[in-house]
C-alpha cells in the first residue's frame, strides 16, 4: 500500500471511497458527487492499493489564526473528511493516513488538528484512540415528516412543504431536544495537540 498526496486523477476513486465508507455510518446522507476544494490550503492524502483509492484524509489548515477550526490557539487543521473503504478497514490505513497527516502539519506549523464527528461509538473510539480529546458537543436534528417539522418550526404557510430539514442545537438542554425528535445525532468535536 502507498500513501501519498491526492492527484486530480484520483478524484473517481476518492469519490467512491468516501461513499462507501460512509454509508454504514451516521453520517449515511452525507453524499458527495465530486471531491471538496477548499477555500485554504489542505493536507490531501490517499492510500492507494492496486490502483485504487482505499483511503484518504483531507485536512483544510489555517494560515491565519481561527479562520478554519473552531476553537484552540494557533494554527489549527480542520479534518473535514477521513475514510477508509470498507473492504480495507482494521488494517491500520487510517492511523497510517493520520500519522502522515500529522508529519506534513508539523512541517507547516500548525499545532493541532480538529475534527467533528457523529454518534458512531467506533469512530468515536478510533479518534480517543489515536489521542484526540473531546472538547465539544451539539445536537444535530434531523426533522422528517409534517408534524415533526411543524413542531420545530411552529409555522406553516399555505402551499409551501417542507420535505426535510435538520438544524444545530447549541444550548444545554439536550435531553429535552433528544426526546421531541426521532433521528438526533450527537455532533463532538475533538483536538490533538501536535507535539
């Protein structure tokens, strides 16, 4: 296996990587047709096994300080996207893909990286793992169907349907929220120092 940086090239298999590594996660929806471009400068890397894309890592990094992580003190790297194709997974290609990640942060200065993940008890353990902290949370809700949607809303106009929505919840009572709505995902954010 090879991990090296993301090629134009590599686009296809980036795309279909990501899709079906994300399909049995909390993030299933979370469907993307082209590969992200990033405002900042990223860390792209894949891991490439026969030719194919059996993993990647995208890390958008600031070159100005909070302009692209929520939170922390210096540069920062944002992890916005890292999977690994289900048929290579527990083979360590995302430790590896993050370890590489972490040599080039260091190399451009920054100090830490950021993530935000779902309620998926393995990723979330794979990042405890792999000395990530927990240092944020908020509810992400999903609302499906009219009375779920009418109740959140608390509106309706004549002629104009709602077929789906979902909205951030920032305050402090998250059992309250987790018990109105169906489908309410956890949302955590997690820091590495980088040493």
């Amino acid at each position: 296996m090879e991990i090296r940086p993301y090629r134009s090239d590599d686009e296809t298999g980036w795309v279909r990587c990501r899709v079906l590594a994300f399909l049995d996660t909390a993030y299933y929806e979370n469907v993307l047709r082209e590969k992200e471009t990033y405002e900042n400068p990223a860390i792209e890397l894949v891991a490439i096994e026969n030719g194919l894309v059996v993993g990647l890592i995208d890390v958008e990094y600031e070159i100005e300080e909070r302009t692209v992580c929520s939170r922390g003190t210096g540069l920062g790297g944002m992890i916005w996207h890292i999977a690994i194709h289900p048929d290579f997974r527990r083979l360590g290609i995302g430790k590896q893909l993050l370890l590489e990640a972490e040599k080039v942060a260091r190399e451009k200065g920054l100090n830490r990286f950021e993530a935000w993940t779902r309620d998926d008890d393995w990723v979330n353990e794979w990042y405890v793992k792999n000395e990530f902290q927990k240092v944020d949370s908020y509810l992400q809700v999903y609302m499906e169907g009219k009375e779920e949607i009418r109740q959140a809303l608390n509106i309706s106009l004549q002629g104009f349907h709602l077929v789906q929505a979902y909205g951030h919840y920032v305050g402090e009572k998250k059992e309250e929220i987790q018990g109105r709505f169906k489908r309410v995902h956890e949302c955590s954010c997690y820091e590495k120092k980088l040493g």
